[in-house]
C-alpha cells in the first residue's frame, strides 16, 4: 500500500485541498494520503474534497493547532488517474469562517442569573446551545470561576462546545479556576489559558457578550 504526507500547516485555502488533490492523483496504486493542517476550516474542506471524489476520510486534533487528515484512495473510490485528470482550472470552493471577527463570549459561571439554580442551568444550557445557531460565531469563548465546569466532562453543554470548537471557535478555561474546582483533569474541549491571557483577549476584543 502506498503512503503519502502533504504537510499545509500555515497555508490559507484552498492551498491545503489544492496539494491533497496534486498528491492524491501521484498514486500509482491504492494507498493512504496523510494531510497536516492547523485548524478545523482546513479539516473541513479537505474532508469535503475526498467526499466529493468518493474517497474515505477521517480528521484528528492532534494537538494545540496541530490536526491530521487521512485520506484512502481505494478500490471502488475515485481513482487517482480520474484525479490527475482533471483540469487544473476546477474551482475548489473554501468552507467560510463564520466566526465573527473580535467577538468574545465571556462565561463566567455555569449558571445563567440569579434566583433558582436548576433555572440557571436551564439558562446557560440555552444559551451555550443558542450560541452555535448564530450565522456569525464568537472567534474566542473565554470560561472562568464556575464557567470551567462548562468545557469539562459532566457538562451538559461539552456536545455544544465541541461543535463551536470544531467550527474553529477558540476555547478558553481559566487554568486557576480548573485547580481550585479540582476539575483540571476533567477537562474536555478547548485549551487551558491564564489571566494574562484573558485580559489580553478581552482587552483586544471589538465585543464582548455574556450570559
């Protein structure tokens, strides 16, 4: 079986899909094409492509902007001569980033108001699970205090997170809040960061939004 590496970490689209493709029609029999990219949108569109082509494939988050794509060109799927045929002037269309440019989301409790706490929940449950429907997506959603919970396992939001994390939304825990909660080990998307960072990142945003 042959095996292939395209490395496109730190290349805008639709270079990342145009060197699959260019990769992909080089097989000379069936085999594995390994993409490296270092955000979702590419992960995106580079799965589009190979569905498109009636080729298997399947994204990894391999670390901190680090994902991996695997591409099988296989019996039965495209072949890579059908590929390497196709004119070079083929629009390859770039899934757009719908995150919103400066906007942050500030979470920073698990509860959403006063009053009952079952209500707050409720609340914050919507309100996270409210946040993935928009047509423009927070760029950064900042957790801190009791919002930690939220991006650990347990929370009844962690589906919601993943989603908006998967759509290239970054997420933020407070790493101090994890420790005091002894919850640092649970948690379950996104990244841990600072209060360095979270002021920078709140300090640099053109709008913030909260619960």
């Amino acid at each position: 079986m042959e095996k292939k590496m395209v490395d496109a970490r730190g290349l805008a689209c639709p270079l990342p899909v145009v060197n699959a493709k260019k990769a992909v029609g080089e097989f000379q029999e069936d085999g594995v094409l390994t993409v490296l990219v270092d955000n979702e949108i590419a992960v995106q569109n580079l799965q589009k492509f190979a569905s498109q082509k009636g080729l298997k494939s399947a994204g990894e988050k391999k670390g901190e902007k680090e994902y991996e794509v695997t591409i099988q060109v296989a019996a039965g799927g495209a072949s890579a001569s059908a590929l390497a045929a196709e004119t070079e002037a083929e629009e390859i269309a770039c899934s757009p980033d719908s995150r919103k440019k400066g906007l942050v989301a500030v979470l920073s409790a698990n509860v959403m108001g006063g009053g009952e706490e079952k209500l707050g929940r409720a609340l914050m449950k919507a309100f996270v699970f409210a946040l993935t429907k928009q047509d423009m997506l927070p760029e950064t959603i900042v957790c801190y205090n009791s919002g930690a919970y939220l991006t650990c396992e347990g929370s009844d939001s962690l589906e919601d997170f993943k989603a908006l994390e998967a759509e290239g939304v970054n997420i933020m825990t407070c790493g101090t809040c994890l420790d005091f909660y002894g919850i640092k080990d649970k948690l379950a998307v996104g990244t841990v960061t600072n209060m360095y960072d979270i002021v920078e990142t709140m300090e640099n945003a053109r709008s913030v939004i909260r619960p």
